[in-house]
C-alpha cells in the first residue's frame, strides 16, 4: 500500500525533534572539544614565550605541507592541534634542563628524550584526543629508525608525525634563539635534501622542498605572525 512508505506528520515531526537534540549534542560536544583545547593551549603558553611561538609555527607548517599533499580536512585538523601540542610533555621536564644553554649531560638528554611520552600520557585520558597522540608520541622518530622514543621506521611511523617531524625540524634550524642565530635558507634546504630518507620521510621533504622553492611567501607569512 501507498500509505505505508509515507511518513505521517507526527513521525516527521519525532524525526525533526531527535535531528534537532542531535545537532544540540554535537554542538555541545565540539563545544567541550574547543574549551579543551583552549585549556591545553594556556598550558602550553604558560610554559614559557619559546615553547608558544614554536608550537603555533609548527602547527601552521604542518597545515601548509599537509594541504600541498592534499590530505583530507579531518587530517588538516589533526595536524593543525597535533602541532600546536605536540611539545606539551615538555611542562614534564625541568626548565634547569629544557633552558640549559650548555651540553647536555646523557642524563639531561635522556630527560627531555621522555617529553613525547609524557605529552602523549597527558593526552590518554581524553578520548576527543586519541587521534593527536600519534603525533604528539612520535615527532621525534627518524624515517631510518635511529629517532625516539619507539625507533620506529619508515611508514612504521605515523603519516601525521613524519609531518610534523618536518615542520619541527625546520622550525629548529630557522628560529632565532638567544644562543643562536638561524640558518640561512640555502643550508636548510641542503640539510632537507641531505638527510630525505634517513631523517626524513623522501617523499614528504620532497613535497617541503617544493614549498620552499615555490611557496616561501607562505612560510614568511607565518614567521610573521608568530615571531620567534
Ligand atoms: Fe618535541
């Protein structure tokens, strides 16, 4: 019969009123998930000016490499908050250590070796940021096993940190610090090409290298924003 695949208005309008309590539930939960990240980011801000600078730099880099490869929005996003605390673990280490301008004893490095871990236990509770952890776990892996802290190797490693690496590391050589200047560009890119395939994921410094080739204004655009 006709009538039974059509839907009365009292069912349209039950329909209506469970899409209505839905998009409210949802709304309410993105709203937590940005007031979590608020939270997290005053973390981060209040560890000290470097750390803040550096973390938003990363983020943005990370955001420019991982649309010149074409991911999708839900990756863009992760790798957008995934950069902006992938140093969280670092509140776990000691400033005697972290703002220490002389060598580092073993001892001392093995300390802030820990802060992937301690970053991605912070980040365990909350199920809103399970997706980040693999980011935040594993920046510091290097694509021929020698990084910390699981030695993974190439595509062992998380698609998501093998970018973040890249923007961290380029982050590193470009800001200035009070002990050190910034390397000029020419030498980043040579250190870039050196060090694809064993520090780096190839295909990926590729694509980065492309960005500084051709997109630099980009790069210049948000060192302007966060100034190191
Ligand atoms: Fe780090």
């Amino acid at each position: 019969m006709i009538e039974s695949g059509i839907k009365s208005i009292s069912q349209m309008n039950m329909i209506k009123d469970i899409n209505d309590e839905l998009k409210d539930t949802y709304d309410q939960l993105e709203k937590a998930y940005m007031e979590s990240i608020q939270t997290l980011r005053y973390t981060v801000e209040a560890k000290d000016a470097y750390t803040r600078g550096h973390s938003d730099r990363v983020s943005e880099y990370s955001v420019l490499i991982g649309r010149k490869l074409g991911l999708q929005d839900s990756d863009i996003r992760l790798l957008q908050i995934g950069g902006l605390f992938h140093d969280i673990g670092k509140i776990g280490v000691p400033d005697s250590i972290l703002l220490k301008e002389a060598r580092l004893t073993d001892d001392e490095y093995s300390q802030i070796k820990n802060h992937p871990s301690i970053g991605a236990h912070i980040l365990s509770n909350a199920t809103i940021f399970a997706d980040i952890i693999p980011i935040v776990k594993h920046h510091h892996e290097k694509y021929d096993g020698t990084g910390y802290p699981g030695r993974l190797k190439g595509e062992d490693i998380p698609y998501l940190a093998r970018i973040a690496a890249i923007a961290d590391t380029f982050d590193a050589m470009t800001s200035v610090r009070p002990y050190r200047k910034a390397l000029p560009l020419d030498v980043v890119k040579e250190e870039f090409r050196k060090y694809s395939g064993t520090q780096f994921d190839p295909n990926i410094a590729k694509v980065f290298l492309e960005i500084l080739e051709t997109d630099y204004d980009k790069i210049e655009e948000i060192q302007e924003k966060y100034p190191s």
